[in-house]
C-alpha cells in the first residue's frame, strides 16, 4: 500500500463492513490483494451486528429464558422473587457485539487490511473520497466491492425522527421495557420484535397490511407462530393499515383504518418496520458505469456491476435481504477478482425467522411448486411426537417435505425447537440434488430434533414410524418403486 499525506492506493476497496463487506475484505487478503476496508462506524460488523441479527436474537434469548421461568413449575421446578434488570440485560447484550467487533477487527489486522472509519463516495470508477472522521481524503483502487447493506423504509406519518417512533435500530437500543407498544409490520422483524417485548412484559399490538403474519412464508408454519403470539400478550391486527399518529400527554395514538373503521390505539413507542430499502442513493454512483434497477444495483451471478472496476454484493444488490447471502456473495466477489471461476450458483437460500416458536425455510413451497406445474409429494412429521421435543417441553409445530414425484427434495419447511439449526441439513440436501429416500436412510442421532427431519422424509415415503400411515397392499410400490 502507498500513502500519500492524504490518498491511498489499493488493490480492492470495500464499502461497508457488514456480513457481506467484511467477509469480502479478508476473502480478498487471503488471496494475496492490499485491501482496504472503509465503514462509517467505528465497530466493524454493519447493521446485523451491531443493530441487527445478533442483538435481535441476543434479546430474544434473555426473553425465552424469562418466559420459560413461568413454564418451570409443571417440571417440578418452583421459581420465585424474578425480575427484569433491563439494564443488565442491555450490558449484556452490548459485551456480545463488542466482543464480535472486536473479533472482526483483530482479524482485519492480521490480514493486513487497512481499515478507514469513513464516508466513501466515488468521484469516478477508480477514485473515491472519504469523508466523517477519516484523515484520509481519497482512495484510487484497482477494484471496488460496495456493501453498504440497505436502509428501513419510512412510511407517511411515522417518520423516524418522530421521539415516539422506532426503527429496529431503536427498539434493539431501548433502556426499559414500554407498558404497551405498536408494531407497524407483521414481517420476520415484527413479529420477532413482538415476541421479544410481549415475553418482556409489554402489551404489543401488531398492525399487518396483509391477510396473515410474515406472508411472504408456506402458510401452514406461520399459523403456528401466530397462535403462540397471543400467549405472550400480543394482539395482531391483519388488513389493517396504520393511518396517522397523533401525540397525546407525551403517548402515541395510532390511527390504524380495519374493513373501513378507524381504531385507535394508544402507546408508549411505535415501531415501524414494513421493509427495507437499498443503501445506494449517497455513493456518487452517478460518477461511474453502474447502473441501479429501483435503487438496488445491477449485478451478474459474479456480482460484477456495468461498471468493470466495480462489484456489488449483499442488500444494495436486492432480495432476499440475509447476512448469510451477503456473505456468500463475498467470498465470490473477492473470488472473481482473483480471476478465479467463482459464482452464485447456489440452488437455494435458507429463510429463518426467531420467533417462538422458530420458523426456518428453504427451496420451494408446495404453492410454488403446484404454480410451476411440477407434480409433488409432502410429508411432515409433528414435533408433539418427538421425544427430543417432549423433553425440551417445546411440541408445537411440525416439519413439513416438498419432493417431486419421485422423491427429488424441492424445499423443506417447519416451525418448532431448534429449525434455526435444522434447516442446513434439508439446504444441503437440496444442494447436492438429495431424495427423501437418502434422508430417510441416513442414521440420525436419538434423542434429537433432527430426527424430525428423517421422521417427515419416511412421511412422503409412507413409512414414518412414530405417527400412524396407513397400511399398502402386499403388492403395492411405495414413491421409491420398491414393493
């Protein structure tokens, strides 16, 4: 690397230091570039972090743990005199992510990336300034991968400088618990959110434009969630849309508009999160060959922008909006620019939403699969009939199987303990072109969850053990062809 008293020069520069920008920068070390690294916070690791995934399930964590002190005495454990230490709870939360940024930072170092607390903006396709705190005032790079990650959308009336209303960011930042709390949003981050608060003590009132909760997801598993959210002091309201906010004595009333009649419902903070938008519009982009499509960047399956000197990756490249995409597409970008024959050729990406109970997700659903034409079969198994689930005292929910007719596994779909982890089984599985036959002859460990995962696999075969299927004739093929 050379510097000049204000101007860099490097091989690859990276914009953002999220899951997709950081993981781009060392990937790009490790293949021998001088990279450098340019974020505007000085705690590396972007939004999911330090205002996003990891404090969200850091949170929802503390909460299932206080929620399950209520549970305990139907296992003949009797616990008295608790309470919330909000405070300790936020310390808590905060030694995680700076032990992960502290991590991230450590590993910068020993790959030798330079790493710039600033604001990148492109002044051409191989020059950019840097503003904020940084000494530095320009960089010329050989390559450029922008991951600046996306921004949470605004809507009329509940604009986020409102001291009333919340962003994700705020609500992860809260300093007490609020009595009662308006949702604006039944999405992944809404829901998560209002499971979080109602086990906290909060009364939360969700508020969903659509006909159901998370619809983006196989109706079947969120039911599940849906009615384990009115059990932790939640009340939602589907197909109602969030009118106007007035502020009364230092409280939010909420307008919302339902079949027609205005609702009005009273709060201590309003959290809005109906979506996200791409972080794109301050870059400068206009000063290079890129070209954006509603504000998220174009890119081929090696992240390669219009632009030849410049890569994208991550929220700023569109749907859907996961750490764990943008981490992959990483990896290929820095691949890619080391002339290596990397690209995103992934069949599938896995969906998980931390609710109570959690919903994971991953290929197509049986209303995608009938829309493409493709003949198929399902199977699912309930965790009520798992001994792993019984013992956790955790049985709502099932896991559910897609396949074609003969066997192929398109997706794979459940809500209950442990789908966070279980779902990689069922994405690898995909990958690698599986049949409900190969799962269902892998030997899986007992007692587990992911016996779940055989169990629903023997369904679509029509031999699962522990729930009953009828019985074939003596001479009749199963979906396997075997008699």
């Amino acid at each position: 690397m050379v510097v000049g008293a204000l101007t860099v020069d490097t091989d690859v520069v990276v914009i953002g230091a999220g899951p997709g920008g950081y993981v781009a920068a060392i990937r790009a070390a490790q293949l021998g570039f001088d990279v450098t690294l340019i974020d505007q916070d000085k705690r590396l690791g972007g939004i999911c972090l330090n205002h996003g995934c990891i404090p969200t399930k850091a949170l929802i964590h503390a909460s299932n743990f206080f929620s399950t002190l209520k549970e305990l005495d139907a296992m003949g454990i009797h616990v008295k005199d608790y309470a919330i230490d909000h405070a300790g709870m936020k310390a808590w939360k905060d030694s995680i992510l700076q032990r992960l940024g502290d991590g991230i930072s450590s590993l910068c170092q020993k790959h030798g990336i330079e790493v710039i607390n600033g604001i990148a903006g492109f002044t051409s396709s191989t020059m950019m300034h840097i503003g904020g705190q940084s000494d530095v005032t320009a960089v010329n790079f050989k390559h450029a991968i922008i991951a600046t990650g996306s921004l949470p959308v605004e809507i009329p009336g509940f604009p986020f400088s409102h001291p009333l209303v919340m962003s994700s960011r705020d609500a992860l930042a809260l300093t007490e618990v609020p009595q009662k709390l308006v949702i604006i949003g039944g999405g992944y981050i809404g829901t998560e959110m209002g499971t979080v608060y109602g086990k906290l003590g909060s009364e939360v009132h969700i508020v969903e434009m659509a006909e159901r909760l998370i619809p983006t997801l196989d109706p079947e598993i969120v039911q599940v969630v849906a009615r384990r959210l009115a059990k932790f002091n939640v009340t939602t309201h589907l197909k109602s849309a969030a009118k106007g906010l007035e502020e009364k004595g230092g409280r939010a009333v909420v307008t919302i508009l339902q079949d027609g009649k205005e609702q009005k419902i009273d709060a201590d903070k309003v959290l809005v999160v109906v979506g996200r938008r791409p972080n794109t519009a301050s870059l400068g982009l206009e000063k290079t060959k890129v070209t954006l499509d509603k504000g998220f960047i174009r890119v081929d399956n090696q992240m390669r922008t219009t632009d030849p000197h410049i890569f994208a990756i991550g929220d700023c490249v569109g749907q859907p909006m996961l750490a764990h995409k943008a981490s992959r597409e990483g990896k290929i970008a820095a691949e890619v620019i080391a002339g290596r024959p990397s690209a995103f050729d992934n069949k599938v990406i896995p969906f998980v939403v931390f609710n109570d109970p959690e919903i994971a997700s991953v290929g197509m659903t049986e209303a995608e699969a009938k829309q493409k034409g493709i003949a198929i079969k399902t199977g699912r198994f309930p965790f009520s009939a798992l001994g792993r689930a019984m013992t956790l005292n955790q049985t709502d929910g099932f896991v559910k199987f897609v396949t074609d007719e003969k066997g192929l596994v398109l997706g794979v779909h459940g809500v209950g303990p442990g789908m966070s982890d279980i779902i990689s089984e069922a994405a690898l599985a995909i990958e690698l072109g599986a049949t409900a036959e190969d799962i269902a002859l892998t030997i899986h460990p007992h007692p587990t969850l992911s016996e779940s995962l055989m169990e629903a696999a023997e369904a679509v075969l029509g031999e699962s053990i522990h729930i009953y299927q009828p019985k074939k004739d003596a001479g009749q093929a199963d979906s396997a062809g075997r008699k």
